[in-house]
C-alpha cells in the first residue's frame, strides 16, 4: 500500500510540494455555494488542506465549517489566513475517524488522494457522517493521472460503483466551469444519501 500517512502529507506542505491547490476557491465549488442560502447547514470539507473553500463560506456567513485533515501543516495555515475562524472547526485527524454528522461534505481533491483501495470506504463513511438526505458535493478527477501517487484519476463509471448503493446519484457531469488547467478533467458531482 502506498504510503500516505500524516507524515507523508505534512512533509508534502513543509516542502510546498501542493500542486493540487489552486491558490484559491475553484469556481464551480464557489457558484454551487453561491446558491446555498441555510447559512447555518453544518459543512465537512475532508481532506481541506489549505481549504480556500471553508475561508470562502466562513466569510459568507456559513458558521458551521468543518475541515479535516490528517496534517496539522495546513489546518495552521488556515488559522493564520482567518484568525477568527474557529479553531475548533479545525479537524486534526484521518477522515475514517471522524465522528459527527454533517448536512453537506465537500470533495476537492481528498477522494482523488486517498489510496484508490480505500474508494469504496470512502463512499460508505460518507454516507455514515451524513445527516438524513445530506448531500456529497464538489469535484473529481475524470482523467487518467498517477498510478504510484496522488492525485490518482479514474472515472465516471467507476465513481458511479463506488457510490451508487449509497447515494442517488443527483448530478455527475463532466464540469463547464472547471479551473485553469483542470478545464476537461473534472466531473460535478452531487449525491444524495439514501
């Protein structure tokens, strides 16, 4: 199994090896939030990083972000940029710990880092930390990427075997308004628990 352990993911931020991040909230996460108008829905956003997407809601007015993530590295970034962010929404932990409920969970690039083998457990602890017809909202990879590292692709039809006995599968399209240069490689996605 690859490794990709709290060390892993800490020394990737120490040595500002985070290709991954935008920099920035990516547009079809920030239009899908735009939307929401409950500002009091409780938000995961697992796996955040330096999660420019929970800063975005938090200064909108959604008080009940949640990020998790399995290195403290990003999680004080995040602190640091939003001081008054609270910090107990700051999660240091493995996302298949975690134990709470969550009306929605965001997904920017956490499915796509996680060992593919743990795919399917992913699908199923989502289900899990959700509330009654919460949601699984955000972006996935649709391309075919890195076999021995993060961030690994895969596809539509395999994304639709991970999570269809556990999600009506609401919206999974390829993304129109994706970012930079991740414009034909992402699919929307929004799922329903069952």
């Amino acid at each position: 199994m690859i490794d990709l352990s709290e060390d892993f993911w800490s020394k990737k931020y120490e040595q500002n090896k985070i290709g991954w991040d935008l920099g920035e909230i990516s547009n079809p996460l920030k239009e899908y939030f735009n939307q929401l108008e409950d500002k009091s829905i409780r938000i995961l956003i697992p796996g955040g990083g330096n999660s420019y997407e929970a800063e975005y809601l938090f200064k909108n007015g959604f008080m009940n972000v949640f990020v998790a993530d399995i290195a403290k590295e990003p999680l004080e970034r995040i602190k640091k940029r939003v001081p008054d962010f609270p910090e107990e929404n700051l999660l240091h932990v493995n996302f298949f710990d975690l134990e709470a409920y969550f009306d929605v969970i965001i997904e920017q690039t956490f499915f796509c880092a996680i060992n593919p083998s743990l795919r399917e457990k992913y699908a199923e602890k989502s289900k899990e930390l959700l509330s009654d017809n919460g949601k699984l909202v955000g972006l996935m990879f649709d391309a075919k990427l890195n076999e021995d590292h993060p961030p690994f692709g895969g596809s539509k039809e395999e994304y639709i075997n991970y999570f269809q006995s556990n999600f009506i599968i609401d919206i999974m399209e390829p993304c129109y308004n994706s970012t930079g240069n991740r414009q034909g490689m992402e699919l929307f996605v929004k799922m329903i628990k069952k």
